[in-house]
C-alpha cells in the first residue's frame, strides 16, 4: 500500500514539474502554425496583386478566398481570441495583423505585410472575429482606392 501511495506521489510530483514545459511547448506551437497561417495569407495577398489590375468598382474587383485554421487538437492551447485587425500603423507600414492571446495570457499580434505586393491590405468593417476552433474563410478584393488596395472580409 505504502508503495502505491509513492508511486502516486512520484507521479504527481513529476507532472506537476512538466507541465510549465508542456504549456510553453503549446504555445511556441500555437504561435508557429499561426505564424504558417499570416504566411498563407500574405502569398494570397501577393497572389491576388500580381496577378490582377486593381478596379474602383468592388462588385468587379478581382477577389479570391483563403481560409485560416486556428490551432485545435488535443496538444493544442485554449485560444481565447483571434482576430484579424489592422493595427496602428505608419506610411511604412500597409499591412494588416493577426491578433490572439492564449489561455488568459497576453495579447499578440502577427503581422501580415507582403514585401512583394504594391497594395495596402485593408480590413473591412474593423476587427473580424475568426474561430477559434477550426478554419475561417476570408475573402480578399483588389480594389483602385486612388492606390491598390486588398479588402478583407470574412466569409460566412
């Protein structure tokens, strides 16, 4: 009996010692495929410029839709917010961000800025909320706004 309770002990012991380790390795995770995902979206981004002539009438806008998938599984941290917003930004900077914060902790922003697109990525309507928990679809428009511009919206 004595040797179980040990056991248990031991075991409890040890779990508690790991598991500050485990929950840095999901969040270093979290923020890798997040970081995967900001990179599908800027190739969309540059995908859709270079390969389309920016319009002023939307509804004739070349457009195209990519979906982001939010971290989910077992090994997966608990994410509180995403967010795709444009931050606070300079002339330098046109870009859009993707904005999360893991299991209560603290805000952070991705940056999605495509080096080789000569358009600004603007988000309609402020903020868009994405899931959670599996994927969201944005919808991207290259729109004349007296400069190349891509509109973002969420689909659906």
């Amino acid at each position: 009996m004595i040797r179980v309770v040990l056991t248990v002990l031991v075991a409890v012991a040890l779990l508690a010692t790991a598991m500050p380790a485990l929950e840095d390795a999901q969040t270093a995770t979290a923020t890798a495929r997040l970081e995967t995902e900001t990179d599908r979206i800027e190739r969309a981004v540059g995908g859709l410029v270079s390969g389309s002539t920016s319009v002023s009438d939307p509804s004739l806008a070349a457009r195209t839709t990519v979906t982001v998938r939010a971290p989910a599984g077992i090994a997966a941290p608990q994410i509180d917010r995403l967010a795709l917003v444009e931050p606070a930004r300079s002339d330098a900077d046109a870009g859009a961000a993707l904005r999360y914060r893991i299991d209560g902790g603290r805000r952070r922003t991705l940056s999605i800025a495509p080096e080789s697109a000569v358009a600004t990525v603007e988000v309609v309507d402020g903020p868009i909320a994405l899931r959670t928990r599996g994927e969201s679809r944005l919808e991207l428009r290259l729109v004349d706004d007296g400069e190349p511009t891509v509109r973002v919206t969420r689909v659906g």
